[in-house]
C-alpha cells in the first residue's frame, strides 16, 4: 500500500479524533496521511519507546500559503512534504477557519491567536 494516501484535511476543519484515525489507519496498512494545512500536534511526533514513529503520525506534511503550525519540527517529522500553492477549490478568498473553531490545541497546533478566525491567502491569478 505504499502508494495509498488521504487527501489533505486539517486538524480544526476535521476533528483531532478524525485526523488522528485517518493517521493511524493509513500507518497501520502502509499508507500515508495527509496532515493539511493546519499543522500537527507536537505530541503526535513523539516516537514510541521502541523507536518507531507514532501510531498517530501523519506522514505527509503539507505547507501552504498560510503555514498554520509550520515549525522546523513540524518539518523535520515529514516523510513527504507537500507544497501547497494555492486555493484552486474554493471560491473567493481561499480556505476558511472560523474564529469560534480556533480555540485551546487547534490554536495552539497553528499557532494562532483563539477566537480569531484564519483565512488561508488567495491564489495569485
């Protein structure tokens, strides 16, 4: 299944039990996950006490126009990094996060500021 992998979705977009069952599932069978461009929790990082990666790791990192959550940590735990240069499926001023969605882990996994709302830049047409 190496070649088998999820689309991208964000942690904020989807839940934290949602993008971490995706991650799980695609390591369990061989594939990858996409993190999308909210980030990934620093915890999901951590490796297992035998060394292998954790079971909650996406292996696909993607970085956009935004980089909501983008350390060099972040980074450095990807298989893949996918770069993400615009929003070409969504209307008018790109991807939207609420600013009642941005509070406690999804603002601190994009280090963001809770309660105010994220637009990921426009394409550059």
């Amino acid at each position: 299944m190496k070649r088998f992998c999820t689309g991208a979705m964000s942690y904020g977009s989807i839940s934290l039990e949602a993008h971490s069952t995706l991650a799980e599932a695609m390591n369990e069978i061989g594939g990858k996950s996409n993190t999308g461009e909210g980030g990934e929790n620093p915890r999901r990082l951590v490796p297992q006490a035998d060394g292998s990666h954790n079971r909650q790791r996406s292996a696909i990192k993607q970085v956009a126009s935004g980089r909501f959550g983008v350390t060099s940590y972040y980074l450095a735990n990807a298989d893949q990094l996918q770069i993400k240069m615009a929003q070409g499926a969504k209307p008018g001023e790109g991807g939207e996060l609420p600013g009642s969605k941005v509070k406690g882990d999804i603002a601190a996994t994009r280090g963001s500021t809770p309660g105010v709302g994220l637009i990921s830049p426009p394409p550059h047409h």
